[in-house]
C-alpha cells in the first residue's frame, strides 16, 4: 500500500507550486550570459542597451544612491499593498458573509478591475498630491481589486458540507469564521499577496514617473532623460530584486505556516487502497 | 463505548426548493419509524433526494412539510447531539487526523483526554493509527473518509447518520471495513441511518433496508433483514445476503432504475 503517496486533489492550493530560487537561477544566468555576448561581439551601444557587467557595475558604484531610493519604493509598494489586504479582506469576508453585499459590491469589483491603472494617477496626484502619498495610493489602487477577489475565492472554496458538519458540532457563525473560513482563506490570501506584490510596485513606480522627486520610479525617469542606461537599468534590476524578494519571502511564510489545501476531497478513483493493519 | 439510542419518527415529511418560478419536491413525502438502537439504510437512486432526507434529519435542511420527531420531539436546525457523515470527509486541511477527531470534542466542550482515547481507539479499529499525526492531504484515497466516521463517533452519539461513507473504497477494501463497521456499531448500540446506492453494503449493515424512489424520493418498500450477525461473506450467508439483494434489484428493475 503506497502510504506516503499523497493523492491527486481537485482543491489545490493556490500557487503552492512555486520553484524554488535555485532552479530559476542557471537559466537566468544563462539568458545574462547570452545577453553579454550580444553585446560585446556585436558591439552594440551601451547607451542603448548595456552589458550585464556594466549594470553590475552601476549597481556595485551606486549602491547608496540606488538604496536610498530602493527604500521609498518598497515603502510605498508595502503600504499600499498592507492596506489593500485589509481592505480587501474585509471587503471579501462580508461579501462572503452578505448575498446583498456581494449582489452590490459585486458588479462594482468587476467594473472598476477593468479600469487601466495609468489612467487613475493623474487624478490620484489631485487627491494625494505630489510625492509619498500618491504613490502609496496608487500601489493600494494597483493590487486591492485583485487581492480581493482572490480572498472571495479562498472564502467561496469551502465546500457547504464543511460548515454544514461543524454547525453540527456546535460552532456558532463566528467560531465556523475562525476555526474554519480563516484558516481555510490563508492559503489564498498567500497566492494573492504573492501576484499582488509586483503590481504594488508597479503602481509605486507608475506614480514616481509622475509626480514624485525620489524612488526608483524617479531614478529610472531621471535616467531615462539624461540617457544614463547604465543607471536606469540599475534601477530596474533592483525594482525586479525587491519583487522577487518580496515573493520569496511570502513563499517562505507560506511553506512553513500555511502549508494544506483548502479541503480534503473524498479521494480519487484511481489507486483506491486499504490501510494495512 | 455504550451509549443511548434515538428513536426517530418521520411523518409525510418533505422538503420542496424554489429553482426559477417553479417550486420542486426533492424528497418525500417520506413516513418511516426507526427504533432506538437500529441500523437502518435507506438504499436509492443517484439524486433521488436521500442526501436531503439524511440533512433533514440532522435538521441542515428545513422540513417543508410533515414532521421529524427525535425522540418525541420536533427537531430543531441543527441538531447538535448526532454523528454526522457527508458525502465529502469535509476534513479542516490544516489540522492533524487527531486534530481534526477532537474538533468534534472541543466544540462539544468535552473532556479532551477521555476524548483523545477514544479516538486513538477508533482509529486502531480501522487500521488507521499510524495516520493519526498525518495531515488530511498525506492520507491514501479512501481514509479520509474513514476519518470522518471517527470524527462522528468520538463523542458516542446517540444518533449516526451517514450519507455514502465508503463509497470510494474498492471491493476488497471495502469487504474488510464493513466487518469492522458492525463490530464497532453493535458495540456501540447506536441508532444509525446509513443513505447508500450499494444494495450489498446495505443488506450487509442494517436490520432493515428502506428502498427510495427516483426524485422526488419516496419509499417503496421496507425490506427486514433477518439474518444473525456479525454478517459476513462466508458460505453460510453469501446465498441469504445475495437473496435479499436480489429482491432489492428487482424492485429496482420494476421502477426502470436498473436494467
């Protein structure tokens, strides 16, 4: 009997299947390595587009400078992102917890996610004003539509016959809430943080361009204009760092605290076994 | 693990939905008189509305109309004092198997270490012991199901109600859980209501087997199932367990349920 087989499930968890750092690493070295040849045998412009070793280089010599900014982009990216989880956690549960609520607050979720982000920051820069702010806000405006409908899914995929049997044990609303739908919504809550974190950067970033004098955002557009590819390129690797870190982290919390599918299905139809005694 | 026995009594009960304008009749109307301490199964078609009958007892599912007496008395949503089996384990994924067992006991408020043995008696009557610190997803096909029968077991009910519990267990898998399923039923004198669509399962089981219509269910026949037990499949009562399936199958055959 294959008793350390685990079966097939229907309900899986959401991004659980993540690679590791490591694998990824040989295949980015490779696409670098080839990147680094282009250039060089084919001596193309370093204004255009420079070698990997000279963005390293950039980023060894402006380490401070990249830093700095680096910091006000990952706090704004944070900030959005903590306040679009709370939001749309709760925004999630009660649409959970409410048929109206959700008849209501449904079709609105829908329509604002079609909305292009880029189109909004001008008018978030008229709300929040120039700077820290904004971005901020753009980043919460960037990842709460999606965080919350990822969490609405963690919510929507206990099985009623979960609930049903606990009520029969004697739980009341809010013990099935948290004993139950909590931590049943985790794993979601995990996948969801994971795709929202580089939107929030994306949107931090987005609003840097427009209206802000420091993060990365900013770097990269005071770069771009004084044609300094070797900073903006810079800038760019360590905005892809911090979401990949970011991610990363996440992925760690996820495999040492969150680490079960929503559900156990009644099992699969093939392989059916006994337990040996 | 003695324990009391519910008597149950259902009267012209029914249940009806609302689906578009229409209102439909899912089950019933139903009449049946389970006595304390009896294994009933109720055996039918897919979709026949036996899972809605088994959520109706539990007091899940409103009765639309008709009664559901337990013990005397009208039930009330949800009854919390029974066993309950569903068709999915319905297992919480992020506790242990024990875990999960003594979830039944701490929302019951009740004594934890008792609790704790006899689930671990439980699950060595299965087999399943070594499982016992396993997460639901590091189970083989077929035990988490298992699993939740001790779960509705743990704190003695006086009522098991259990819809499909084995159904994903192969032949022989299922032949062995079957004897060690009426071992531990007569030990614990339970009333038991067992909603199944494996005619043998049901005659292996139960004092009587009620027979259920196509949707909207309704019984048919009561068939009583005199044969001494433990039963098994040995070739004294092989040709008497296959007799009463046969009777089963023909009336199946009559109503255009079987070929």
């Amino acid at each position: 009997m294959a008793a350390n087989r685990k079966p097939s499930s229907a309900l899986t968890r959401p991004a659980q299947t993540t690679a590791r750092p490591g694998t990824g690493m040989v295949s980015v070295a490779v696409v670098l390595l080839i990147w680094e040849l282009v250039v060089r045998l084919l001596a193309v412009r370093h204004s255009s587009l420079p070698s990997p070793s000279r963005v390293l280089l950039e980023l060894w010599r402006e380490g401070a400078l990249l830093g700095k900014h680096a910091l006000v982009t990952g706090f704004e990216a944070l900030e959005g992102l903590l306040l679009a989880l709370v939001v749309g956690f709760c925004l999630a549960a009660l649409t959970a917890w409410s048929t109206r609520a959700h008849r209501i607050a449904g079709p609105a979720i829908s329509f604002f996610q079609k909305l292009p982000l880029v189109a909004l920051a001008p008018l978030v820069v008229i709300w929040f004003g120039f700077g820290y702010s904004s971005a901020a806000a753009l980043a919460f405006l960037a990842c709460f539509l999606p965080l919350t409908s990822s969490v609405r899914n963690g919510f929507d995929s206990l099985p009623a016959e979960t609930v049903e049997i606990v009520e029969m044990m004697g739980a009341g609303p809010a013990t099935v809430f948290l004993k139950v739908r909590l931590p049943a919504c985790l794993p979601f809550v995990a996948g969801a943080l994971k795709t929202s974190i580089p939107l929030a950067l994306a949107g931090a970033s987005v609003m840097e361009f427009i209206a802000s004098d420091e993060g990365l955002g900013y770097l990269m557009l005071y770069a771009s204009a004084t044609i300094d590819t070797n900073q903006l390129f810079a800038a760019l690797t360590v905005l892809v760092l911090m979401a990949l870190g970011f991610y990363y982290l996440i992925d760690l919390v996820e495999r040492v605290w969150i680490s079960w599918p929503a559900a156990v299905p009644a099992g699969t139809a093939a392989g059916r076994q006994m337990p040996r005694r | 693990m003695p324990t009391a026995a519910f008597r149950i009594q259902i009267q012209d009960a029914y249940h009806t939905r609302v689906a578009g304008r229409e209102t439909q009749t899912v089950v019933g109307p139903v009449s049946l008189d389970i006595s304390g301490g009896e294994f009933l199964s109720i055996i039918a078609p897919p979709a026949s509305g036996k899972t809605s009958l088994l959520k109706m007892i539990a007091g899940i599912l409103p009765v639309t109309g008709g009664e559901i007496r337990i013990e005397g008395a009208r039930i009330q949503p949800p009854e919390r004092d029974f066993g309950l089996v569903l068709q999915q384990p319905a297992l919480l994924g992020w506790r242990t198997v024990m875990q999960n067992i003594l979830l039944q006991a701490e929302l019951r408020g009740l004594d934890l270490v008792g609790s704790r043995n006899r689930a671990r008696r439980l699950l060595a009557w299965f087999g399943l012991s070594k499982f016992e610190e396993s997460r639901p997803d590091e189970l083989p096909p077929g035990t988490a199901q298992l699993i939740s029968v001790c779960r509705a077991l743990v704190h003695c009910p006086a009522l098991l109600l259990m819809d499909e519990p084995f159904r994903m267990l192969d032949t022989m898998a299922l032949e062995q859980i079957l004897d060690g399923f009426q071992r531990l039923w007569l030990e614990t004198g339970t009333t038991a209501l067992l909603c199944t669509g494996n005619i043998h399962e049901a005659v292996l089981l139960s004092d009587r087997v009620a027979v259920m219509s196509q949707r909207p269910g309704r019984i048919l026949q009561v068939f009583s199932i005199d044969l001494l037990r433990p039963r098994r499949m040995d070739r004294a009562t092989t040709s008497q367990i296959a007799e009463y399936c046969s009777r089963i199958r023909t009336l199946f055959r009559a109503q255009g349920v079987l070929p």
